[in-house]
C-alpha cells in the first residue's frame, strides 16, 4: 500500500542506487504516482503496480514501433535504509 512511480527510456544501464540497482539510463520519463493498492494494513508487499502503454501515450511521448523501451518501478520502501526500493526491470519492443 505504496506509492510509486514508473520511470522508463530507451536506454539501458547497470549501476547501484540506494541499496538496489538502477537498470534505465537517462535520459528518463517519469509517470504519475501510483499507489500498489494491497492490505489497508501493515507492510505486508500485497500490492501490485500497473500502467499501460497506450498507443495514445507512446505517441504522444515520440514511441514509434521497432523502438526497445526499458522500464523500472521507483517505490516507498519504509524498511530500507534509504526510505525507497527499485523494482527488476523490464523491456518490451513496439510493434504495429
């Protein structure tokens, strides 16, 4: 029952940041917060991130097909030492 975000480019790296490991280079786009939704109550990771690529959002934002998009969720982690917690990541490619 967290909030996060989901940052993605077109670009891919591999470097540590705050105790995870950041795999979406910059340049980067940000998407509104998301909550995980889960249990009203404790921390118990019940929660679940979503957002959709729309053909209106890609287009907007330049995604054409062919283009490789890599992904990464940002999200509260009271638990960890920096407050935040990276999720794995993802790519996909556009197709038609």
């Amino acid at each position: 029952n967290k909030n996060g975000l989901l940052f993605w480019g077109s670009n891919f790296t591999s470097v540590p940041f705050q105790g995870g490991t950041l795999c979406v280079a910059a340049p980067t786009v940000r998407t509104p917060n998301i909550s995980s939704g889960g249990s009203p109550a404790g921390n118990d990771c019940s929660g679940t991130y979503s957002f959709t690529f729309t053909t209106a959002y890609m287009t907007a934002l330049g995604i054409d097909p062919g283009e490789t998009v890599y992904c990464q969720w940002w999200m509260r982690d009271p638990g960890s030492p920096s407050t935040t917690g990276l999720s794995n990541a993802t790519r996909f490619t556009v197709c038609q």
